[in-house]
C-alpha cells in the first residue's frame, strides 16, 4: 500500500472505537494529520507529500546559496544580435526561403554587381526633408532595384548580425512556406533584373547582368555529305551540367560539349542537298562572361515514381578551371577562380536545407552563409568537409573519394561560381551611396535603441530578483511553526511565491475549504503548515485568503466522516443478517415488497451511498475544488442520476406498485427494517398494497388490442394468399394470357403490410393504399411501362383484378392505377399497346430522370474499375484494380483546391497498380479521352461501378526526350503567379 494511503488510514483509525458525539479536539487534529513529527530540514531531501509540516523540496534550493544574476531574466544579451567585428550580416529564414538568402550573399559579394545597383536611381528622394529622412514614416522600396538596393546596404554597414528581407521576398510575391528549386529562381531572378536594369541610361547599369554573366554558344550541324555547318546562336547565364555517371567537372563540360550524331529516323535535313543527310551536331563556346554559374543538375526526373529526385553522387571540382580546351577561340584568357559553392543539404528534391560557401573578394577568405548564421573558415581554404556528413547516407553511397591539393568532393553542391582570374586587385571602393547610408544609420539607430531597452529590461529582472532573494531567505527559515501559533496556507502559492518564473500573485485557499468554508480534511495534504509570523507578512504583502488558522479545522466534516466510516464497518455485519432474515418465510401480511434487482445489489447501493455522503461536501462546494466539474465528470453524474434507487425497479410509470409479480419478492418486517436504516427514502409497499390500477386497466387493453391486431392479420393474410407469399405474381415482361388488366401499388405498401401480417402484435395494421408516391404533382404516371419491366421494377408490385377488388375493401386506396393491354390492327399480323392510367408526364419523368443523374455523379466513395488494354485488342480485366475514389461533385460544390504536394489517390493508385507513370497514361471511357486534368469526375462521365480504359506508351529511352516528357505532360506550379514572371 502506499504511504499515503497508510497515512491516510492510521488518521482515522480511531474512528472504529469513537462515536460521532464523542469526537474530540485530539480526534479532529489527528485526522488531519497534524500530530506528525516536523520534518527535519537537512535530513529529509524531498518534500514529504501529505505531510503538511514538511517545507523541503518545494522550490527553496533555487533561493539558497549564491544565485547567478543570469537566472533572474530570460533576456538574451542584446549584444549577441550584434555585428561581429570584420563579419558579414546574415538574412532571416522566413520559413523556407533559405534558398533566396543563398543567393542574395553570393550576389551581394560580386561587388561589380554591387556597384551597378548603387548607382541605379531611387525614389527614395521622396521620403528626404531637408538634410534627414521624414521621421513619422519609414521608406518602403518601390522596384525590385531600390529592394536590392537597401538589402545590400544593410548587408554592408548594418550592425546588426542578421536583417531582415522579408521586404524583398513580399515584392517577388514568393511563398516563405514552400521550398522552391533554387537553380530555377536563379535563372528567373537574373532574367528579371535584366530586364529591369535595361531601362537605365547609364550603360555601366545597364549592361551589367551581361558583362558579368552572359555568355555565348553556338549550336552547330554539320552535315556529312556535302560538309555544310549551320550555326544557331544562343546567350546562356549559367551552363546546365548533367552529373549522372561522371564523377569530375571537367568530365561532365566535356559531355556538355561532346559531338551526337544525327543518324537513321534523327538524320538532319540540309538545306545545301535538299534531302536528309547523317550529321554531326555539338555546343561551340564562343565566349565566357567574368562570372561562370556552372548548375550541376543534381534533381532529375524519375519515371517510376513520376516525381524529381535528387542524384547524391560525389563530384569533384578544383579551385582553379582552365577553360581554354573547350572555347572555340584560343588565344584569351580563360582562367578561373572557384569564388563559390552552393550547397544543398537533404537527400530529397522536395526538402532539406540550402546553404552557400562564399569567397571575399576584398580579403580571399572563405565563409559560410547559413541564413542568420555567418561562420568564418580558418585559414583562406574552403572547408566542405561538415556539409559532406550532414547528407544522409544512402544504402548504395559509395565512399568519398580522396581530393589532391586544390581540389574539393562534394555529393551536396549544385552550383559552383567560379571568377575569372585577374592580375588587378579587386575593387575595395565600394561606396554606399549617401541616401541609402542615411536609412542603414537610422535603422542602426534603431537597434541601438533596442539593445538599450532590453539592457535596462534586464537590469530590472535582476533587481527584482536580488529583492526576492533576500525576502527568501528571510522568510523560508521563519516557515516552520513549531509549538508557536499556526496558520495554513496552499502548497501551490508557496510553490509559485518560490518560482522565479512567475509573478507572485495573492493568496488562495478556496480550493480547500469544505461546504462548510473551513479546511477540509482531504485537503491537508496540499497544504503547508507555517508559522504565524511568517504568515502575517505574507498576508500583508501580497493579500488573499481565507486565513486558515487552527479554528479552521472543520469538526463537521470530521464527526461526519466518523459516522460513514462506523457505518461502512457495520454494512458487512448487516448483509450476513439480512441474508439470513431472507431464508426465512414471511408469515400473514407482514411482509414488504422489495425487488429482486434491488436484493442483488444492495449492498453495493449502500457503499455507493455511503460513498456520496463523504464526497458531498466537496462536490456542492465550487469552492472546494476550485473548478467546475469537467466534461467527463457532468456525464458520470447525468449517467448516476439516470440509474434507479433502491427498490425503485419494481415502480411502474405511474409510481404505484409494478403488476408484474417476476420483478419483486417479498420480504419480513424485520429485514425491511434493517433495509429501510440504508435506505430511508427508498418505496414502501406493504404486502398488502394493491397494484397499480391503471396499468391494469392498460394490460387489459393491450391484450384486447394484441387479440384485434392477430385477427386482423390472419383475415388478410387469408384473402390475400398470393400477395403474402408473392407467389403467382403477374409480370409486365411477360403479360398474363388470362388478363387485359392488371393494377399497380407501390412496392412501399407491400412489404409494410406483409412486416404487420407477419408480427401483429409488434406492428400496427396497414389502412391505406399510398399511390401518390408513383404520381407526380400533377396527377400523371412517373414511370412508363418499358422502365416498370427493368430499373422501376422494385418500386411497384403488380396486382391481379380480382386481388384489386378485396384491397379495395379492406383498404382505403387514394389513387387507382392499371395496365390496360389492347390489340391494334388486323387479327394476323396484330400488334399489342399497353395503356396506363393515369397517363405518363413525359416533364416530370424527364425531370426525375435528370435528378437520377446527378445523384450518380454525386458520391463520396465508390469503385471504379479500371482496365489496361494491350496490343489494342485483349483487355487485362483479371489485374483491374478496385480504387476507392473521391466525391464526384459539382463545380459549384468543388471542395477547394488541394494543397501543392498532395498526391492524388486515383493518380498514384493506377501508376503503382500498373506500374505505368502518369505521362505515359493513356485514359478513356466510353471512346472519351479523359485529358482534362481540371475537371470532375462528374463531369467527365465518371459513376460509380464505370470502367476506364488504360493503354500506355512506350517508355523512352532517351534521357533528354524524357526531361521534354516531364516538361509537358508533369507541369509544376513553381513560381508561377510570382512577379519572377512579371505578375
């Protein structure tokens, strides 16, 4: 048992030897456990919990000793947001926008570019009053040029360690939740600023994306026959490497550059023979721009899947690139300087981390640019070591192969910048302009407000904290009461007074009062006996109460809980005697009733009650438990309170004495007395007591009805055998020979009198004859006689003349409707009509028709069979999958649009069950292609248990013909409705 439960016990042990009247002030004290020995400090190293003189282990250790100021604040050093010295400024991670800040450090860091947009003009003149900027508004970037304007000033004199460019990321219109590929913002960035910058006079702007990235290349054919070239000119901003299958850069350039073949269906036409000739086509460098982007195309597409994956194979690269092998034009100076590689952590295309090692131009030292973070690399040698072991690695990964000197391996970088090489030492000039100076000082002003405000926040945390320091150790060895005069106060508050974390608030001890608003006994174990001392500067510091003194005791509750307890002692004796008195038998009229459900369980009845005794102080009092009862507790209270009583099961509806003798028994006046004692305000019913007369009265109705009912039944069950039974049934597919006329009931009708024929005595009889549910509002037929042999079928029942005749007797019937069959024409050859009545509405079926066909098209989950066909003619039928799809609905009840990245159920169901990829599916039903991929099911035809057909293509082999494949038949949204696409 545990110890609380022995404390508990041993505090009320006298109560088996003590009556209620007899209790004392010795008895109240030890049930509440107050004659326990003080806790000894220094020797108990917990708090003892249930023991109210125990004051250790309840928050005092973080007040004793020497105390660090640290721990009175939860403020950072402002300085630690500040600007390391010979540094860069990092760039907020807004949520998934890493891959911009990467490239904004290395656009940042190519000072030609810098200097360019320095010079662009700005409207920020606007926001200048005199010598200053207007103090009451702040300047907001109008074009992308003034945004990357200000981000790169921030960047160079800011003091702060990291700025903020959600400014420029909300003027692209990017998402900052969805990681984005970053080769394809690269791309649209610089196409952009292009653009942008082509509108400025001063040619050192204008041309600047071209001097520094724009290259040139040649496509070149050359036929073989008559040895023609034909050359188309192309300008590209960075070269586009595929890395599958090579395992150095240079390797992969020359595969860029490598020759192809045009032969057989591929042969090219030339113009100079007029007729297809073998060729030789290949890419011819014509020129490099200053800074060469060299994308590694590490995401590809994967046709199984139908989604990109990324290629984790190690690349290796060097530090210096002689291009001059693979231009056309030798002679120049083609030599290259690695200035930085872009780095993408993850093993999916879809996830993972991008972040960018740059050089300084200014000091040739190399730094990690991670977002907020800038990490200096020792000595002036890129480091990629930590970024190689960050991937996860992959079951067939091979090993990292062994770099020489000025050479790096990485499986993670997708892009490498490399500078060309130059004999001039690098611009160090690079000057913010003045207005631009003037919004980096005022937000620097800024900042040092704010480092001033949260150093002074953490001068007050640290003088409030010395404060209570002192009034703890003041107090905490003044709690212990000893033999002086005591109060109580909750070992909550004392728990939070001692949590540094938390405002003291004032003193609440509601939640453990009893109804009678005095302590209540259950409570003792969360509260803490102190001294009056120190519960007087309590009270006068921080307010509250009730006070708890030793009045507080409550000898109520007490001599209450004495008296259950003495009872609950006394049950067991009791149920060996009443046990005994039931063997017995009751003689003349001396007897009660008592019912037999009521016999089995009283004796837990009584301990449940007995039970609600003790727990009624708590639970009338809100006070007590300091909170209304929860959820779960009001459906345990409704859920006791739907229970019966004691001797409440043998009561009928009326509350007299039930007529049903099987429920009760009786029992001897002296075992109803020993009864009555738990159960005082239980039914009394002598054994004289009549029943209850009015559910006398009921019974004998019921069995007249029951009587009624029966024969009823058996008199309709015997005129009508064969609509009982459904034997010889009249059918409209094939007309009975003997009959020009049948009748028509609705099916409804049939099998509600056949549920009362069968049970009478459960069911009420069947008056009526409904047809009006096969009419339509205006009086006609809904159904005609070709859809009453198929579809309608189970919606009537067909009914013989003679049939017809007795329901109209014992039925009442609102609406007559027959067949009537009639011979047209000569007697050989003669032709049959069939002529309902009433007449069909051709609007109204119309109508019906129209809604059966939206309530197909209309359905949450349902199978639709799918069936692969080959060669044209033989259909798989045996390996056509069953798909659970979803709701068919309407366009105005569209749900709305899933979310990027959702897979659809169907989409991915056929691809696995087949193993065909999208683009290669081929889907139709009925001869309709279904290529709209906007639409509906309903829409398309799409019902449920329809059957599509599935004929797919070939696979290609060719790996650029595939990556056209993805482009057309797997678009992604990407970046559109971004302004990276002038939107």
């Amino acid at each position: 048992m545990a110890p609380r439960l022995q404390l508990e016990k041993a505090a009320w042990r006298w109560a088996e030897t003590v009556r209620p009247e007899e209790v004392s002030q010795e008895h109240i004290e030890t049930a509440y456990r107050i004659w326990l020995e003080p806790c000894i400090r220094g020797v108990c190293r917990r708090n003892c919990k249930g023991n109210p003189n125990c004051l250790v282990g309840i928050g005092e250790h973080i007040w004793l000793g020497e105390i660090d100021e640290n721990s009175f604040h939860n403020i950072d050093d402002p300085n630690c947001e500040r600007r390391k010295k010979n540094s860069f400024v990092g760039l907020t991670n807004l949520g998934a926008t890493c891959y911009v800040n990467t490239f904004l450090q290395v656009w940042f860091l190519n000072l030609e570019l810098r200097q360019a947009l320095y010079l662009c003009p700005s409207t920020c003149s606007d926001y200048m009053l005199g010598d200053g900027i207007q103090e009451e508004k702040d300047y907001e970037p109008q074009t992308i040029c003034e945004h990357l304007q200000y981000l790169f000033a921030l960047l160079q004199n800011s003091n702060r360690r990291y700025i903020d460019p959600s400014g420029f990321v909300k003027a692209l219109g990017l998402d900052t939740g969805q990681q984005q590929d970053a080769q394809e913002f690269s791309k649209l960035f610089m196409s952009l600023l292009e653009d942008t910058l082509s509108k400025q006079k001063n040619p050192d702007v204008r041309n600047i994306v071209q001097q520094q990235f724009c290259g040139e290349y040649a496509y070149v054919t050359v036929c073989n026959q008559c040895g023609r070239e034909s050359k188309l000119l192309s300008k590209f901003y960075e070269l586009e490497l595929n890395i599958q299958g090579h395992k150095q850069l240079t390797d992969c350039i020359s595969e860029f550059l490598k020759e192809e073949k045009l032969e057989g269906d591929n042969r090219y036409f030339c113009e100079n023979c007029q007729s297809k000739q073998n060729a030789t086509r290949k890419i011819r460098l014509l020129s490099l721009p200053c800074t060469l982007n060299l994308q590694l195309m590490r995401f590809v597409f994967d046709r199984q899947t139908g989604h990109k994956k990324k290629l984790n194979t190690y690349i290796g690269f060097s530090e210096i690139l002689d291009m001059e092998p693979y231009v056309e034009h030798k002679g120049g100076s083609y030599v290259y300087e690695l200035s930085a590689v872009l780095i993408h952590r993850g093993v999916s295309a879809y996830s993972g981390h991008y972040i960018a090692h740059v050089k300084d131009p200014q000091s040739g030292e190399w730094y990690k640019f991670n977002d907020e973070d800038i990490e200096k690399m020792e000595g002036k040698k890129l480091q990629l070591g930590i970024e190689e072991d960050l991937a996860e690695p992959s079951k067939s990964q091979t090993r990292k192969p062994k770099c020489g000197k000025g050479t790096h391996c990485s499986r993670n970088a997708y892009m490498l910048v490399y500078r060309l090489q130059t004999q001039e030492k690098p611009n160090t000039t690079v000057q913010v302009p003045a207005f631009l100076q003037e919004l980096v000082d005022r937000d620097n002003s800024k900042f040092e407000e704010w480092c001033i405000e949260m150093a002074e926040m953490r001068k007050q945390s640290v003088d409030k904290g010395k404060a209570k320091h002192e009034e703890v150790k003041e107090l905490y060895q003044r709690l212990p009461a000893g033999a002086e005069p005591y109060e109580f106060v909750s070992l909550e508050w004392l728990q939070k007074w001692l949590d540094e974390s938390t405002p003291t608030k004032p003193i609440d001890n509601h939640a453990c009062l009893c109804s009678h608003d005095k302590l209540h006994p259950d409570k003792i174990s969360i509260m803490k006996r102190i001294s009056e001392y120190a519960a007087d500067i309590f009270y006068s510091r921080y307010g509250g109460g009730p006070r708890l003194t030793v009045k507080a005791l409550c000898k109520e509750c007490v001599v209450e809980r004495c008296r259950i307890l003495r009872l609950k002692n006394q049950l067991n004796e009791d149920y060996k005697t009443v046990n005994n008195l039931l063997k017995a038998a009751v003689k003349g009229n001396d007897g009660f009733w008592v019912g037999k459900s009521s016999l089995r369980s009283w004796r837990q009845l009584a301990l449940e009650q007995l039970d609600e005794q003790d727990g009624d102080a708590e639970q009338s009092n809100g006070k007590m438990n300091g909170s209304t009862l929860n959820k779960d507790e009001s459906k345990e209270e409704r859920k006791e309170e739907e229970e019966l009583n004691f001797n409440e099961d043998i009561l009928c509806p009326h509350g007299e004495l039930c007529i049903s003798e099987n429920e009760r028994r009786l029992v001897s006046k002296e075992a109803w007395s020993k009864l009555q004692q738990y159960f005082p305000k239980a039914p009394e019913f002598p054994s004289y007591k009549e029943c209850c007369s009015q559910c006398k009265i009921l019974e004998r109705e019921g069995e007249e009805n029951e009587a009624l009912h029966k024969m009823i039944a058996n008199e309709q069950k015997t005129s009508l055998p064969n609509l009982f039974q459904d034997k010889n049934r009249p059918c409209l597919s094939n007309w009975p020979e003997d009959t020009d006329v049948l009748y028509i009931v609705s099916q409804f009708f049939v099998e509600e009198w056949r549920k009362f024929v069968r049970k009478p005595t459960r069911c009420s009889p069947v008056s009526s004859v409904g047809n009006s549910a096969l009419l339509c509002p205006h009086g006609g037929l809904m159904f005609t006689f070709a859809s009453m042999t198929k579809e309608d079928s189970k919606l009537i029942a067909l009914i013989w003349p003679s049939e017809w005749q007795m329901i109209q007797k014992l039925f009442v019937v609102d609406h007559v409707i027959k067949i009537t069959r009639i011979e047209v024409g000569d007697v050989n050859p003669s032709e049959t009509q069939y002529i309902s009545e009433p007449k069909l509405c051709p609007e109204c079926r119309e109508g019906l028709l129209c809604q059966q066909q939206r309530d197909l098209r209309e359905y949450t989950q349902a199978t639709i069979y799918v069936h692969k066909v080959v060669d044209n003619k033989k259909v798989m039928k045996d390996s056509a999958p069953e798909l659970n799809v979803s709701s068919s609905e309407t366009e105005e009840d569209k749900e709305e649009a899933k979310p990027d990245g959702e897979k659809d159920p169907d989409f991915n169901q056929i691809m696995h069950a087949f193993s065909v990829a999208p683009f290669d599916q081929n889907l139709s039903i009925d001869g309709k292609i279904l290529s709209d991929d906007c639409a509906t099911l309903g829409t398309l035809g799409v019902i449920p248990e329809s059957v599509i057909l599935l004929k797919a293509d070939e696979p290609i082999a060719d790996y650029a013909a595939m990556d056209d494949v993805m482009q057309v038949c797997m678009p992604e949204e990407g970046f559109k409705g971004t302004g990276l696409l002038g939107h």
